[in-house]
C-alpha cells in the first residue's frame, strides 16, 4: 500500500466489506474481501471479524476507514436503528482499535458513501444543498453543503404518513413486502417529495443497491429537485471509508 492508498470498510446488515483503495482515483486499488456480518452483530462480533479482515487479508500497513450504520460522534455510536443495541454507547474507534491493533476512523455509513459520491462519483464539482439518499436495510442520508459534510444527519426517520420513513420506503420493506417498483417508487417519491419540502437541495444523490437499475424507479417518480443515481454502486461506502480514514483531522468528527 502506498500513501496514495487506505483501508476502507463497510460494515452492513449482512456482509462486512473492505478493500483498498486508490485516493487520487477513487477506486478499488486490489481485490474487494467480505465477510458475512456475525449473528447476532453485537460490538464484539464484528470487531472480531473485522480484526480477522485485515489480519488475514489486508494486512500492509497504512490508515483504516470504516462506515457503520449508526450516528457516530467522537468515534462513540449513539444509535442502533438497525443493529443490535448494545451498540448504543460503544466507543466504536476504541474497540476497532484494541481488537486490529491498528487506529480506525469510524464514520455513519451514508456519510461514508456521500463522501467517495461527491469526491467521485454523481456529486462530483456540485455545489449548494446535495443529499445522498441510500436506500438498503435502512434508509442513510448524506447532506453536503458545498461539498462540505453536515455529519449525521438521520433523514430516513423523518415521518411520512405518520410513520418513520425507512420503514415504508427503503429497499429491505420493498423485499419484505414483496412490493412492485411501481409501488415501491411511489413510497419514495413521497419520501424525497418530504425531503425536498424541508431541505429544498439542489440534488439528490440516490444510492444502495437499488442504484444499480435506476431505470426501474427513478424515472417514475415527481420530484422537484433533480435525481440521480450513485455512480459508485456499492463501492462507494468503501472508498468514502478510506477517504475519511486518510483524511480525518484527528480533533474532526
Ligand atoms: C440508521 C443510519 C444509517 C442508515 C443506513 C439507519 O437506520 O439510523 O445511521 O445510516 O440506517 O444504514
């Protein structure tokens, strides 16, 4: 690894992913490894899988980035919408570092996306208000505002109809409910049509696994503000891990 090059890693409701990556190109700099997350995904679990992750496969020395799908403040994770609540309270930085032996910067999961998509990605050179919507498990947001990061910002538990919105609109309800995209697409159209009522961005970034067919849902939905797919797919957490990784001021966040 040279130091042009990080770490970054994903850390999501069913796989851990990481790789190396190129900072100048943004892109993966050698071969994507996962791990499936442990059951159940408690603090100590996954340090240990991430622990083995870079043990066994990326072990060149050099700095580590990873997004984990909470909000995380001075590297401590204060929610747990999405995974096990013994979360709440760890100091993930702290137990990532004693389990790796090596420093890890932690940061929320779609900030880590919205970072690589506006470095390189569909938010690249845009300025204003940009949101990064990642519709997974959950639904993770980014806010950018010329270009700089508004960390943590929890835009998928707005309410919609009464109800937190990543439980009627991310990708995960479309599969459990065995939704249409027609059907599906309406619930997110109300969701960013919310959004674009409160933020009024000048983009919205869409992304999670759902970006890599946009065909299917963006073009049935009405929103004022213009809508475009993450370019990065499911990179883009990785590579924002690794940018943050190498780039955090070590006061920052
Ligand atoms: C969490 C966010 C996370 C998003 C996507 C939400 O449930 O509250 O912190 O970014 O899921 O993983």
């Amino acid at each position: 690894m040279n130091d042009r090059q990080a770490i970054g890693i994903d850390i999501g409701g069913s796989a851990i992913r990481a790789a190396c990556v190129d900072l100048d190109q943004g892109a993966m700099a050698g071969p994507r490894r996962s791990v499936d997350t442990p059951r159940p995904a408690v603090p100590d679990a996954i340090a240990g899988a991430i622990a083995a992750l870079l043990r066994d496969e990326l072990s060149e020395p050099g700095p580590v980035g990873a997004g984990f799908p909470a909000v995380i403040k001075g590297g401590i994770a204060m929610t747990a919408a999405n995974v096990a609540r013994d979360w709440i309270g760890t100091n993930v930085e702290a137990l990532f570092a004693a389990a790796t032996g090596r420093p890890v910067a932690v940061l929320n999961d779609a900030d880590a996306a919205g970072l690589a998509e506006m470095r390189f990605g569909a938010g690249k050179g845009r300025s204003g208000v940009v949101i990064m919507v990642t519709l997974g498990t959950g639904i993770g947001t980014g806010l950018f505002v010329d270009g700089k990061l508004v960390p943590n910002t929890e835009l998928g538990h707005i309410e919609v109809r009464g109800k937190e919105a990543e439980l009627r609109a991310s990708a995960a309800v479309k599969t459990k409910k065995k939704l249409s995209w027609k059907a599906w697409s309406a619930r997110v159209e109300e969701y960013l049509q919310a959004m674009d009522d409160l933020f009024w961005p000048d983009l919205f970034i869409i992304g999670g696994g759902v970006s890599a067919t946009p065909e299917k849902f963006l073009p049935r939905m009405k929103v004022r503000a213009p809508m475009v797919p993450a370019a990065l797919a499911n990179d883009a957490g990785i590579i924002g891990a690794a940018l943050f990784g190498a780039e955090r001021p070590r006061a920052d966040v």
